[in-house]
C-alpha cells in the first residue's frame, strides 16, 4: 500500500475549499488547484480537469446589516407577541379546542417564535400555487391577503407565462402532453395507476423490472432497484445497509433524507466540513486507527453519505478525492445523485461521468426521478448483490408500495429519450444545451457583480441575498415582472446567508435567460445586491463563448 | 524584617523550598494525560492496512425466499396474471375495485394532459398545484375536518406526521401490533415509547395511570411532557378494530391526545365509508390527527393527514416528508380525487364490501389446520396455522407451499411480509387475504374451498 507522503490523495494542491477573501485578483473564474488521483490497480489515471468553485464572502457591512434586519425583526416580533397575548392585537392564528385547553401545550410557544413573527411576514413567497405543467414558463395563481399573510385567497387571475426559474426540470422533459408521451398515456390506460400492494406481496409489475433493467444500463452498472419516493430511497435503505457498530462520515450539508436515514439506522455518525477532503481524511484516520469510542473495538463498516450536486450551494462532489480517499481506508461510498443524474456530465450520467471515472469504485449509486425525469420515485444502484440484498431488506420493498405504472413509464420514456435508444440524437443535444446555459448563465452573473456560489458547470446556481427583507422584496419584484425564482431563508440556510436559487434548464432559450437576466440587473441595481468584489476582467471578448468552438 | 528573623530555621527552610516548589510548579509544562499510547506513525499505517472491514453486504442466497417476486404482468386489477397464469386477485389491497375503473383513468388522463407527470419541486417552490389544493379540500370536506395534507407517499404519511408532533421527552403509548410506518415514526421522533397490549384498554389504563404517577412526582416536567396515543382504524397485522370509544374515555381522563392511523379503515368502515370514527358514531374532532393513505381504498398512490388546522397546519413547515420530497404527481391526485368521487356518489358500495367480507370469513372456519385471525367486518385479514412447528422458516415455508397450490389453481394469494429482524413485536406467519367489492360471490366461494383442498393436501 502506498506510504502516506505520496499516497492516494495529493493534499499539497487540494483545492481549498474556504470561503475567498476578496483580494483575489482573479477575475470571475476562480480556479483553485488541480487534482490528481492514483489508482491503486497500477493503472495511471490522471483527472486534471480543474475544479472551480467559488464561495466569496460578503462585505462586513452587509452581514452587519443582515442581522441588524434579524434584530430588528425579534424586537417586534416580541412586541407583537406582547400585543396579542394581551389582547390589544387580533391573534389570528389557529387555536387549540375548549375541551383540550387543558392538555399540556401541542406546541412550545419559543419554537414558533421564528414562523409566527418573521416567517409569516414573507410567506407568500413560498407555496406558490401554478395551474400548468411546470416547463420553462408556467401560470402562477394570484392570490392576495387581507390580513398580512396569515391566510390567502385567490383572487381568480392567473398570472400566464410566467418564466420559471425554479423548478428541477434540468433538461426540460416535464411539459404538457405531447405525442412523444403517448407511451405514457397506453400504460395508463392499461395499468391503471394505483398498485396496491408491495414489492415482495403483489406489487411487483412487469413495467418496474423493465425500469430497474434500463436503469442498469444506463448507469452502466450491474442491477437497480426503484423505489416509489425519492425521499424515501435515503430514508428507507441506509438503516437496512449500515446498523449499530457501523459508522456514518456524512457531510455536513446532506439533505434531510439522509440525515433521517442516517439517524434511523442506529449507527454512529460523524460529520465532516462540507466538500473537505482534509477533514474527511482526518475522520477516517481517526476511525481507522483508534476504532469505536470507549470499546476500542474496530467498526463493522465505514459509510461515506455525501451528494452529487447540493441543492443549497451549488457545489459539486469532489468525487476523485474521495474515491482515492475510500479505497486508502477500505470505506464505502455512498452517493445520493438527485440534482446531478441527468444533469452533468457529457452524456448526463452524473458525476461519476462528469469526473471521468469508473461507477464500479462508488459502492452505492442513488438518484431520484424527479428531477431530471420529470417523474417521481428514487433507485438504488451498484453491484448485484447490493441490490440483491435490498430486494430482500429493504424497509421499502416490504412495506412500502411500488411505484405507479404511468410515472414508471415516464421514466423509461425520458431514459430511452436521454440515452438515445428512441433514434434521435435530442436527448444528448439537451444535455449540452443545459450546460451551454448553465455556463452562459453563471458567468453573466459574475460579470455583473453578484455573488454566486458553487461549481462553474453547476445548473444549480445559488445568488447570495443575505438580508430578509431583500429575499421578500426580490421575489416579488421578479413575480411582477413575470419571473418566478425560489428564495432560500433559514432554517435550510444559515442564518446570515439567505439566497435566491435559479435552477437552469435545457428547455430555456437564450431569449429568456436575457429576459431574466435583464431583469436581474435592474433588481440587483434596485435593492443593491451586487456585493461582489472581484474585478472584472481586462479582456471580456476572451469569454465571450459565442464566437469560438468549445470542446466539451 | 524581625518576624522573618524570629521564626526557627527549619521553618524558613521549609517554606523557602515550598517556594522554590511552587516556582517550578509554575513553569514547568503541563502535563497532558496520554490517553492514547502514543502510535508511531508507521503503526498508524499498520493499523490501516490491516483494518478489514464487512462486507458492505452480506451475500444472499439465491433461494431465499424474498428474493424472488411474483411478477404480475399488466394490471394488478381483479384479474390477474402472476407469473404468467391468470389469477383472481386476493392479494392487492383494491378494496372498492377502483384501481381498473375507466372514471379514474380518464380524471388522470385529463390530468396527464395538462400537467405532464413529475412536478419538478417540493411543495414550497412551485410545487403547489391546484389540483393539490382541490384534493385538500375534498379530502377535508369529506372527512369533515377543518383542513387536510398530502403526502406522496403512503410510507411517509404517518412516519412524518409523528415525529413532527412527538419529540424527545415526550411520551407515546402505541399498540404492540402498529404497523412498521408507525414504528418507523416513533424510532425518527426519539419520544419515549410504551407499548401496551393489542386492543387491551386495562393494559393501557396501567400505562397511563403509571405514567400519572410519575407525574406527580415532578410536576414541573409533566406540564411541558406531551402525551399521545397511536393507534390504527383496522390493523393491519392481526384484522382487528380499535375499541375507539374507550381510547376517546381514556384520552380526556389522562389528558393523551389521540392519533389515528386508517390507511386501512378509511374507504371501509362506516356508512359513507369515513373511517372508524363514523363506524363508532364519534364526532371526529375527538380525534387530534387523522392519517391514511390513499393506496388501498383510493386506488391511487399517497398519503394524506386530516384533522383540525391547529394540528394539521403544523405539518407544512415539520413535515419531513411534506417540506423536503417533491410532490405528489397531479396525474395521482386527479385519480384520488375521482376515486373520492365515486365514493361519495355511491355509498352503497361499504355494505356491499361488509357482506362480502362476512361471507368469506364464514366460509373459510373450520379448515383444518389454518385459523382466521381478524373480525369478519374486516376486508384484509389473516390466515395462521393453528399449531406451529416450531419454527418460524418451517411456518413460511408450509404457508409458501399452500400459496403456491392455490396459484396453480388460479387463486392468486401472498403471505404476509415482515422484516423480520427490523420488526418490535413480530407477528406470527400468515396467509393475507384480501376481499374486494368486484370478486363476485362464485368466486368468494371457490377461493374458500380451493383453500380448504389445499390446507387439507398440504397440512395433513
């Protein structure tokens, strides 16, 4: 085994992963190493593709700001609580029966303090009724409040063609019914949509096992099992992998579904710093070498839970380290591809083709339907006796209801389309159009002087807000100018670093990326959101991307 | 300078080294305690290379008895083919027949129409259909309850409901029989779980009155200890009802709020087919949290959660499976809502199921070797062996075999699953069979006496 100095993973060059001071001279691309992995096989196989990520951080007097504005936002809240728990203010949220008055308290008043006094204010940004197919631009119901936000009515208009920045539809296969859905529409009408039982009872159709065999092939790995919710997949199959005596290395920002799958399973879990391959490393030695707490004896298994793509950040997995790191200490690697399967990558495998590298060194392969599919449901993927045990073990498999026909014929549908079984070359033609724009997208932005986090090639693209009251102003604003985008508070953010998250999609044209992007200018001249404080490049024709060839 | 002179020699001898101690104390490092013998760096690397950890999974073998499925080809509606022969169906849980019902094809066709299938979003960001909200509000109307929510996911409905109510230091009093979701709820919420015994109501009076007990010997704690009792409409596991009126006693007695699990009562029980509450004549607000799925008798895929909005509103935001999964696809909720539909239109059709329930529960006592477990207004009940061998693999195998006899002769059954090692209070093993509004009565009366043969061939 190679000795640690010029071991698996090259830690001289590893890219940093904390936030940039703002005396970077670069100018909007950050790059900031190059990575290197050695295969342990003998085989050289060098990745030398740069990561860039940036993750800048605000001016002083903005944070200071933004919790000025949360300080601001407490004093009233108490003030108001005060007003209503004496009367003199109409309290108009829901309350607990006369016979029950007293049953010992449902809810703590402190929990809500944050919903019932700051939440509430903002809360027609959020749950924003639409009555179309959620494409590139969909209708959004107006609805209106009479008393401040506590409840809503519609006024009957519907605000059409709205521009949607917001849903995950990466490569722009959830629209209307069109003939290439007609698929869709004969299982329906055979299959019906309901199932009724369970995998292992009656539940286990035809169409699930011609799912699970092209999901197989598409990953290009030996077997998948599906499962009917994505947030079940995590939340249902970690406890079956990993139980007491196994540890969990989970990132620190891992979506709620693995965080309950990770509780659930019993095992011990330790976090590490977001995308840090330093302290993940310094984890697994640790777990490693000095084995379970107190006991000293050694752990059963070692799981690393970590994402493709986080939704909040934008970042992308640093996938090369962390196989280098995995095969180092013999730990096993769990990978929860929802934003990245579909949608990075050449021919939209994820990231595991993003970074080049062989799906057989990830132990678990996990993705979700709904995003780039335009369906519902999750799947599993790996070797054949992962999946094999699963088929058995799985919380899901026996208790769980399979997945409806129609939406599993979606599936298949959007997979043959991507993969390109239906004849066409559109599939592959959308994938690169959704990186075109991602890349067009992303780097407008950073012209114009906004802070935006994550990886280069990311469609997910988080735009730093900070202060509460510019999240309610500018998803507003932008409503009015027809343009639907999704804001971000706490708690799925840190308290400080509200955020306004664009999610790119194959189905928007460069007209309507202008459009927006127009209109975010005005907005970010507006209410004064273009805190960034790199400078702009001397030489704007070299990234002008439309006047030469790029090699993907 | 005359103390210091007056005092005896070793005095000054003593406290001067005293001194000189104390300095050297002073400056001298700490000393860290060495917890850990220090390993030298190539031991580290030892310790590295031998580490082998398990297999991610242990093999199975191919035989197990799980692995491999029945594949039914096409619909699972009421005739069905199961690997390959054509059954009729005893074993989907399509309770008013309605999962090959040309109304509810065409609601969600109409639905696939306009909306396409996946919503690409969670219900906060542009997840919100109006056709989600219109089922919301049927849902409740229906049920006769202020507000009610979706989930898209039968599984997740009552495993996120519990844990957004229930915290740690709260405390749960669950039926020994709940379903796993049920389980899988409390283990999430981290409350403290008391089990009591299946449907018995002094067992649970014990419980309560223990736990007021404690109560009174720390009063400051028991006013911020939240109390609930979960228990299921029909359950699922052993075919038997709830004594509700006695759980809404005991509710305002010990101060217990009451959730209700009726993923299977819902659809079934009552004149309109609205759950238990209705079968036991109980006004619904009695009952704090009302949860089902929309599986078995709504033919569709989802789950939903009713009750008062000052209960249910607090969902929206804790939910785990409500704030953080995309939601429900509207090709589903439309079929839901035509489903609800035909309900409501003719409620004749939870008689019809009653009598039909009664009649194969008559006809099936009296096999030889085989018990009916649940009552006979339940539509998914139990067959158990009367004695057990002794082993739980030789019980499921005997029961395999009678399964497979009656395949063969074109009754389509299952057994029913566990996880065995995952489970709190296993349940014995068991033939499930499930009666539905569309099997007619030749074919209630040939499945009972194919089972009969069978058990007879098989058992003796």
């Amino acid at each position: 085994m190679a000795n640690p100095g010029g071991g698996a993973v090259c830690n001289g060059n590893l890219h940093n992963h904390e936030k940039q001071s703002d005396g970077s001279p670069s100018g909007n691309c950050a790059k900031n190493g190059i990575v290197r992995e050695a295969q342990q096989n003998g085989k050289p196989h060098f990745y030398d593709k740069p990561i860039a990520e940036s993750f800048e951080e605000a001016p002083l007097h903005v944070m200071v700001f933004t919790y000025l504005g949360y300080g601001l936002g407490t004093l009233f809240g108490y003030l108001r609580d005060f007003l209503r728990s004496w009367g003199i203010e109409k309290c108009n949220a829901a309350v607990e029966r006369e016979e029950q008055k007293d049953f010992v308290p449902l809810y703590q008043n402190f929990e809500n303090f944050y919903t019932r006094n700051l939440y509430i204010r903002i809360r027609d940004n959020w749950n924003r009724p639409i009555c179309s197919a959620p494409g590139s631009r969909f209708d959004v119901m107006e609805r209106v409040s009479d008393d401040y936000n506590w409840t809503f009515r519609f006024t009957g208009r519907i605000i059409k063609d709205v521009i949607n920045m917001g849903s995950y539809n990466f490569l722009g296969l959830a629209a209307s019914y069109d003939e290439s859905m007609r698929t869709v529409k004969d299982v329906l009408e055979e299959y019906g949509l309901g199932v009724a039982s369970t995998r292992h009872e009656m539940g286990t159709l035809d169409k699930h096992e011609e799912l699970e065999n092209l999901v197989a092939k598409f990953l290009n790995v030996e077997a998948a099992m599906v499962f009917g919710m994505g947030f079940a997949t995590n939340s249902m199959n970690i406890p079956a992998l990993v139980g007491k005596g196994c540890l969990i290395l989970s990132d620190e920002l891992n979506h709620a579904s693995l965080v309950l799958g990770a509780r659930l399973s019993g095992a011990t879990i330790r976090i590490f710093k977001h995308n840090n391959m330093q302290s993940l490393e310094k984890l697994l030695r640790d777990a490693v070498i000095y084995g379970q707490p107190r006991v000293r004896r050694a752990w059963k298994k070692i799981l690393i839970l970590v994402e493709g793509i986080y939704s909040m950040e934008g970042s992308i997995l640093h996938l090369p380290q962390i196989v280098a790191l995995k095969k180092k200490y013999k730990a096993y690697l769990y990978i929860d591809e929802a934003h990245s399967i579909g949608s990075v990558g050449p021919t939209g495998r994820g990231v595991v083709e993003f970074f080049g590298l062989d799906p057989r060194d990830v132990d678990v392969l996990m993705g979700t339907f709904t995003k780039s599919f335009g369906a519902a449901g999750g799947y599993i993927a790996g070797r054949k006796e992962l999946v094999d045990y699963l088929r058995v073990h799985s919380h899901s498999a026996v208790y769980a209801t399979s997945m409806s026909p129609p939406v599993a014929e979606q599936i298949i549908r959007s997979m043959k389309f991507i993969m390109g079984l239906d004849g066409t070359t559109e599939g592959l033609q959308r994938v690169r159009q959704l990186a075109k724009n991602t890349r067009y997208f992303r780097q407008r932005l950073n012209e114009m002087g906004f802070i935006i986090y994550g990886n280069e090639e990311s469609p997910v693209i988080p735009l730093l807000l900070y202060m509460p009251a510019k999240v309610a102003a500018f998803a507003r604003h932008l409503l009015n100018r027809k343009i639907g985008v999704v804001v971000v508070g706490f708690p799925a953010t840190p308290l400080a670093e509200a955020r306004a998250r664009f999610c790119i999609s194959a189905a928007h044209t460069r007209e309507m990326l202008d459009t927006v992007l127009e209109n975010l200018d005005e907005m970010g001249d507006l209410l004064q959101l273009k805190y960034s404080r790199h400078r702009k490049s001397a030489r704007p024709e070299l990234y002008d991307e439309t006047s030469f060839e790029l090699d993907d | 300078m005359r103390p210091v002179q007056a005092a005896p020699a070793y005095h000054l001898i003593l406290e001067g080294i005293l001194i000189l101690w104390i300095i050297r104390l002073l400056f001298s490092k700490t000393y860290k305690l060495q917890e850990r013998s220090d390993l030298t760096v190539k031991e580290k690397e030892e310790l590295i290379e031998e580490w082998q950890p398990e297999p991610l999974v242990p093999p199975i073998s191919k035989d197990h008895p799980a692995l491999n499925y029945n594949i039914v080809s096409g619909p699972p509606s009421h005739n069905i083919v199961v690997n390959g022969k054509k059954c009729v169906n005893f074993a989907s849980f399509n309770f008013l027949g309605l999962l090959d019902n040309p109304r509810v094809k065409a609601a969600a066709l109409a639905s696939l129409k306009k909306y396409g299938v996946g919503t690409c979003g969670p219900r906060g960001f542009y997840g919100t259909f109006d056709v989600h909200l219109d089922l919301e509000d049927r849902l409740a109307k229906f049920m006769k309850t202020e507000e009610a929510i979706i989930y898209s996911y039968g599984f997740a409905t009552i495993a996120s409901a519990i844990p957004a109510y229930s915290k740690r230091g709260d405390i749960v009093f669950v039926d020994r029989a709940a379903c796993f979701a049920i389980q899988k709820g409390l283990q999430a919420s981290r409350s403290d779980i008391k089990l009591f015994k299946h449907n018995d109501m002094t067992d649970l009076e014990r419980l309560l009155k223990e736990q007021e007990m404690e109560d009174q010997k720390n009063p400051r704690k028991a006013r911020v200890t939240r109390r609930f009792i979960v228990a299921e409409g029909l359950y699922m596991n052993t075919g038997t009802i709830c004594p509700l009126p006695e759980l809404v006693k005991l509710k305002y007695k010990y101060k217990a709020r009451i959730f209700l699990e009726e993923s299977l009562s819902f659809g079934v029980l009552g004149e309109h087919g609205r759950g238990v509450t209705e079968h036991f004549g109980i006004s619904i607000d009695d009952i704090d949290l009302i949860s089902a799925n929309m599986e078995n008798s709504l033919a569709s895929i989802g789950g939903f959660c009713c009750g008062r909005s000052f209960v249910i509103d607090h969902q929206r935001l804790s939910g785990q499976g409500y704030c953080f999964s995309a939601s429900l696809p509207p090709l589903l909720a439309a079929a839901a809502m035509e489903a609800l539909n035909i309900m409501e239109e003719n409620p004749g059709i939870f008689s019809v199921l009653k009598e039909k329930c009664k009649r194969i529960h008559k006809a099936l006592q009296g096999i030889s070797g085989l018990k009916v477990v649940g009552e006979s207004l339940s539509p998914a009940f139990h067959l158990q062996l009367k004695d057990s061998t002794g082993s739980r693999e030789k019980d499921v195998k005997l029961l395999q075999e009678i399964v497979n006899h009656c395949m063969d002769r074109s009754i389509a059954l299952t057994q029913a699953r566990y996880l065995e090692k995952e489970e709190k209070c296993l349940p014995p093993p068991s033939i499930r069979v499930v009666v539905t509004v569309e099997q007619t009565d030749e074919e209630l009366e040939r499945a009972a006496h194919t089972i009969k043969e069978v058990a007879q061939a098989v058992l003796l």
